[in-house]
C-alpha cells in the first residue's frame, strides 16, 4: 500500500508514464535490458510521417519536475465521511465530493475513471499575485537528489524547490503548478470528453500554449469571452477596463468529437402563448426576404384584405402549407406583414451553435452568482469571484452531457458546478465528481485586511452552528446541501440523486511512516503492526483499494464471515485486512471457494502489516489447492504494504 507506493517512487523518472504508454504500445522497441530503441522505433512509425528534429513547444523551468510529479504515485489514504455518507439522500448517490489536493485526487481517479469524464470545468488560481496557488508537495527532495533525478544543475533544483516551499506569482512556477495536473486530467476524459479552463489576462496566453502541449493543437475547440460585470469599468488608472474572462476549450479527440455529435447551446427567447396554440409557447421571425437575401415573389392577402406583393422567405406552396398549419401570423390585428412562427419545444431540441462572445445577459455574472450564494446562505460574500449557474449550465450543454455522464471539477471553489450538475441531472441522470482543499479558514483570516476579516466572520459562524471545520471545502458542501434542498422543494416529485458522498485524502503521520519502513515480514504481526490499521481505519484502507482496483469511490465490499474471521469481498478481489488469520478461517475460505459456484475472486489482497509470515504461508499453500479442483483457479496472491 503506502510502503509500496513510496518504493515505486524512488525509481519513477520525469518520463516515467510516457514510457509506460511507449512500452504498452510499442514492446518491440525496448532492450532486454530495459532500453528504448529509437532507432528501431522510427521504423515502426507510418511512413507518411515525418519525423522531424525542429519544433515549437512550451518551455519553462520546472517543466520536468511537473512531468516527475505527474509520475509519482500518490500516498494519501481515501477516508470515506461515515457519518455523511450513510444519511438517507447520500447512501446510494453516485455525486463524489473530495477534500483534499487535486493532484493526489487525479492519481486517485484515475485509477477507477480512466477515459469515464465527459466534461471537466475548472477555474484555476489566475495567478493575480494575491490569490497564491498552494503546493502541499509531499516528496520532500533535497537538492541533490532533484538535481540527479532531473539531470539539472543544483542551482536550478534549488530554484524549482523554491517555487514549492513559498508564494511565489512568477509565470515559472504557476505553470509548475498546472501543468501536472491537466497531463492528469487529460487521460480522465472519454474519447468524446471536452475541457473548458477560465482564466484571465495573467496567464492566458500561458495556458494556451500549455494546452496545446498537453491535448494537442489540433484539439483546440475554441477561446470563449465570457462578460463576466455587466457594469461599466470606472478605473481611471487603466488604459482597458476588464470586464471579460477568457475560457479556453479543449476536446480530447477533436475528430471524434465532431463524429459523435458536438453539444449544442439551449436557445434562449421571449416565448409566449397569445392565441393558445396547443404546441405550446412560441416566437416568431419575418416571412419577408431580408434585403441580404433571395426570395421568391408572390401577392400575400392580409386577414384584413391589404394586399402584399412581396419577396418571400419560402415559395407559395410553403406558404399556404405553413398558414394551413397556423404558423403565419400577421401582427397589428391581422393588417402586419406576415411571420413565421417557431416553438420552444422544437428550438429547445435544435440549439445553436456556440460563438465565442457569451454576453452577461445570457451567461450570468459574477454579480449574479454572488446573489444566488447570497439567497442560499442568507449573507453576502459567502465566497470570492464565484461563477454563475447560468455559465457552468451551458458549459455542461455545450459538452453534450448525456445519461451516466460524469462532469468533474477539480478546483471547486463554491460548488457551482456541483448545482448545475444537479439541476442538469433532473433530465438526465448525469453526475459530479468535486475536488476542494481543504485550506484553514482561520490562518486566511489572521492574515486578512480589516475588511476581508469581516466577510469571513458569517461564514465562520456557519461552520460552527454546523460543525464543521474551518476549511474552504466545508462551505462547498454547505452550498451543495443547500442547493439540493432548494431543488428538491421546486421539484417534490423528483427521484433524481440530489445526494452526494463524501471523502477526505489523508496523508499517513510521520509515526505511521516510520513504523511502515522499518516493518519487515519476519516480525510478529501481534505487536505494535496493528496500530497502523488502526490509523488508517479499515473503511479507509478498503476505500483506497477499492478505487485502486478499478471499481470506483462509491463502491461497496460485501463483508463475509469465514469461521469468525471477517474479510470483504467485490468481484474480482477478496479483501483481509484483519489480524488474526486462523487455521480454521484458511479452511472456510477455501471451502467456500470449492463449493459456491458464484464465489471466484481471482485476486485475494492481503493488509501486509497484519498478518505473520506464517499466516501468509498457509494461506498461499491452499489457495494453490484451488487449481487442482472443478474450477481450475489460478489466484492472484497480492501482499499489499
């Protein structure tokens, strides 16, 4: 587990997951010893590549360390909210919540959500200079081992540890910072999947080309300007008022995307319903050819009788079948020029193509999304600069959510996008996965202006009257509590999930470390090993596993009694954890294993540290007595540390 993920990270290199992807694909091309052949690569290569020696590219010091941390394995353990998850909206809800660093949650989900994301939207730090992004580096290199690991000189490894131990608002290091993780994100995202990342002047032309380094150019979707004030800027110290954010918008595979089908944006109008038409309401645009365009010329009877000899849209025998079907009105009491009539109904399931500038008027704005955190909670200012529901719904529409899809935010802030996954699920059973750290609301406070220190005050108050923490992911489930109540009283009959799970990433103490590295299998598993199960708690430890196997965050393990030893069983794995492996337990097992037609775990996993080498021994002896039997099982004996 921990002791074996830190192992594999002393020998992971910057290059590590591109090796893996190259030796999966492409096994000719490596050594016995282990070597990449190039050489012999280039010949694999279609012949209608050219292979060339020059390029553009994005680079930046730390670009390798960013690479490293993409590679290495994360340690935190998954400590699923017990008490939360097992409330009656949340016990089955497939909507995820994780408190922890995003970068330890990514390696975390990909593991189970591999190509499974649909739609990612985040809304990273702009890298404004006060709204300073948090590394929570684990690894600890010193300057040495960084410089030999990235074959960088110790004055540059010193420098790029810099960036990880202070605030630092140099492009450097934001970019540092990002880029590990959407290398991460990127392999999240289904074949058809779309990420969209607001950003502002700082760093947009930054990300940009980080963007295109990571999806690829030719994956690039387009560069959205989202209004976000809809007053006017009054700063007389600025040449340009900013008044716009950039979203830049990047598919996975842009071909396919388009072979799927691309996400279309809701059509938004005055609709009404003035002569009761059955197909319900409606809008309507002229009959008469536009001065731009070609028409065909033909005499129109008014209601009233005025005759109009005119250039129209359509022929006539469009026209009279149109007029028969009562979509021509003519305004003024029948004497206006004639309009063809269009239901919501029908331009709700055409939609539009998006164009690059979305207005306020149609998107939302900051001003807007303060009011509706403002209604939810009761005080102003329950969260900075967050977006409104009206962007992160037609973001959602724009990525073609369907059925079972799944949106992922992984800065999630105030949980917009949570609400407007929820609201977008009443039609369709879609779902989220939201990633907070957890920062400390009360070191922010301590170093607030006067001001600042008064909007945290109402929130703090919140958190208390709740209990909960005083951390920025507690207000994100707060909003989300509250916007499932909201919507659950507008829509009473609803079965949508309006629940969510909880869990928190914990990195092991450094008591815990110690015990893990100096454990050896020789020791007796009775004295002192137990104590590392019971920091990580057996629902964390079968948590992590569970999503390390493949089956998800929200997965649950059938508990199973074997001569009053207690394992856990999913699928494909069966799961010890416990001490205390006797004979008569060993026996039930593989009894069980020969007589149920049903029970064919191919993997049994066992907690390393709680178990003697003597246990392991007995059981692994007769599990192999499996392959002589009926069922001819070959079982996977995996000794997790």
């Amino acid at each position: 587990m921990i002791k074996d993920i830190i192992a594999a990270n002393e020998k992971t290199a910057p290059n590590s997951r591109e090796m893996a992807v190259l030796r999966e694909n492409f096994p000719s091309c490596f050594r016995k010893d282990g070597s990449f052949d190039l050489e012999r690569f280039r010949e694999c290569l279609s012949k209608n590549i050219t292979v060339t020696n020059e390029g553009y590219e994005l680079k930046f010091l730390g670009k390798n360390y960013a690479r490293l941390l993409a590679s290495l394995d994360t340690t935190t353990v998954i400590i699923p909210d017990e008490d939360h998850n097992a409330k009656p909206e949340n016990k089955k809800s497939e909507n995820i919540y994780i408190s922890g660093d995003n970068l330890d949650a990514l390696k975390h989900l990909l593991k189970s959500y591999t190509g499974e994301v649909k739609c990612i939207y985040i809304d990273p730090p702009y890298n404004t200079g006060s709204d300073s992004f948090v590394y929570h580096d684990h690894f600890h290199f010193t300057i040495e081992e960084l410089s030999e690991k990235l074959s960088v000189s110790e004055a540059e490894a010193k420098r790029i540890l810099d960036f990880t131990k202070r605030d630092s608002a140099s492009h450097s290091a934001w970019l540092m910072f990002l880029y590990p993780r959407l290398l991460l994100a990127k392999d999240l995202l289904k074949k058809d999947g779309v990420i969209f990342i607001s950003i502002d002047d700082n760093e947009q032309a930054n990300l940009k080309l980080l963007c295109d380094d990571i999806f690829g150019e030719e994956n690039f979707e387009g560069h959205i300007h989202w209004r976000r004030r809809s007053n006017q800027p009054n700063d007389r110290t600025k040449l340009i008022g900013l008044v716009a954010e950039h979203i830049l918008v990047y598919s996975k595979d842009s071909q396919f995307l388009k072979e799927k089908g691309v996400g279309k944006l809701a059509l938004t109008g005055e609709f009404s319903n003035p002569d009761n038409d059955p197909r319900g309401p409606w809008a309507s645009k002229p009959w008469k050819s536009g001065s731009d365009q070609s028409g065909t010329r033909y005499t129109i009877t008014t209601p009233t009788g005025v005759m109009l000899d005119e250039e129209w849209m359509g022929d006539e025998h469009t026209y009279r079948k149109l007029l028969s079907d009562n979509r021509i009105v003519f305004p003024r009491g029948g004497d206006g020029m004639p309009r063809k009539k269009y239901f919501q109904f029908e331009r709700e399931q055409e939609g539009q193509c998006a164009c690059n500038w979305w207005p306020s008027e149609i998107f939302g704005n900051n001003q807007l999304a303060s009011a509706e955190l403002s209604e939810l909670f009761g005080f102003k200012n329950a969260f900075s600069n967050p977006k409104p529901t009206k962007l992160i719904d037609a973001i959602i529409g724009l990525a073609n959510v369907k059925n079972d899809d799944i949106v992922l935010d992984f800065f999630a802030g105030s949980a917009t996008t949570a609400e407007s996954t929820l609201r977008y699920g009443l039609d369709c059973s879609c779902h989220f996965i939201l990633v907070q750290l957890p920062e400390d609301i009360d070191a922010l406070i301590e170093s607030a202006s006067k001001s600042e220190k008064e909007k945290w005050l109402p929130i703090v108050e919140l958190l208390d009257k709740h209990n909960r923490p005083h951390t920025l992911d507690q207000i994100g489930m707060e909003r989300i509590i509250r916007a499932s109540q909201k919507i659950r009283e507008e829509n009473p009959q609803t079965g949508a999930d309006l629940g969510f799970r909880h869990y928190i990433l914990s990195e092991p103490s450094s008591g815990t470390l110690d015990r893990l590295e100096s454990f050896s299998i020789e020791d007796s598993a009775i004295s002192g090993n137990s104590s590392v199960l019971e920091e990580f708690g057996t629902s964390a430890v079968l948590t992590t596993w569970l999503v390390r196997d493949g089956y998800g965050f929200t997965a649950s393990a059938e508990e199973m009694n074997f001569a009053g030893y207690r394992a856990y069983w999913m699928k494909k794995h069966l799961y010890l954890t416990d001490p205390e492996l006797s004979d008569k337990a060993i026996e039930a097992i593989i009894t069980r294993y020969e007589t149920d037609a049903c029970f064919n775990p191919e993997n049994v996993v066992l907690f390393g540290y709680s178990f003697t080498w003597t246990q392991l021994e007995a059981l692994q002896i007769n599990l192999k007595r499996l392959k002589d039997t009926e069922k001819n099982l070959r079982i996977n004996f995996d000794i997790r540390y």
